[in-house]
C-alpha cells in the first residue's frame, strides 16, 4: 500500500552521558520545535517508546490536547530492557501518556497506570 508519509528530524532532547542541567536547556529547545510539528501534523495517535526525541513530542501533544487544538491519544511502550523501573522518560511521561505499555509484569505490579500484555517481539527472542 502506497501511504504518503513524511519524516521530521527533531533534536534529542538528552544526549546519552549529557549532563541534567544542560539536557534542560537541549529539552526546552526540542519542545520548542515540536510543538511546530505537532498541530500541523494533528497525528490521532503518538507511539513512543523512550529515546530522546520522544518526550518533547509527547509534551506537546499534551500541551495541544490541553489546549484542545488536537485530540492525540498518547501511548508509551517501555523498552524491554528496563525490567524492574522505569527510564527517565518513562518517568517523566507516566503522568501524561494516556496508556503505558511495560514488557514485563513486574513493572504492572510496580506502577499503578502500567499495563502488561507480554514482550511486544516476542518472535525475536527466540
């Protein structure tokens, strides 16, 4: 099926071994650009799954939601990898997503809004 599509680049909001305090200033300019993409795009729904750029994208979905510009459901799949907490964007987007996908029951035990349905690549660990 031949489905238009276009691709954004969004700066990553924390570098990996980036430093709290300067990933603030790298995070408010990575919202600042999404938040262009955002209402223009309208997306209904938003999949994220953690790395830098994801947390901006999903403020500002919020942030438009709130504003009731868009109507984006906002749905986060934790890594496989994290198995007994969340990362840092987990963290920061558990208040926010409107689900919250973990791969391992443990974290659903942990973490009232989670949800646990099995590995999501469940065909690749074998």
């Amino acid at each position: 099926r031949n489905v238009p599509h276009k691709f954004y680049y969004i700066p990553r909001a924390r570098e990996v071994g980036q430093s709290y305090w300067t990933a603030v200033i790298s995070t408010a300019y990575a919202v600042v650009y999404s938040l262009s993409i955002v209402p223009r795009e309208s997306p209904g729904v938003l999949l994220v799954n953690g790395p830098g750029t994801c947390v901006p994208l999903a403020v500002s979905a919020f942030l438009f939601n709130f504003l009731l510009v868009t109507k984006c459901k906002i749905i986060f799949v934790e890594s496989i990898a994290r198995v007994k907490s969340l990362s840092l964007s987990g963290k920061v987007l558990y208040p926010f997503a409107d689900r919250f996908l973990v791969q391992w029951p443990l974290l659903s035990d942990k973490y009232q809004l989670c949800e646990y349905h099995g590995r999501l690549i469940r065909g690749f660990l074998r």
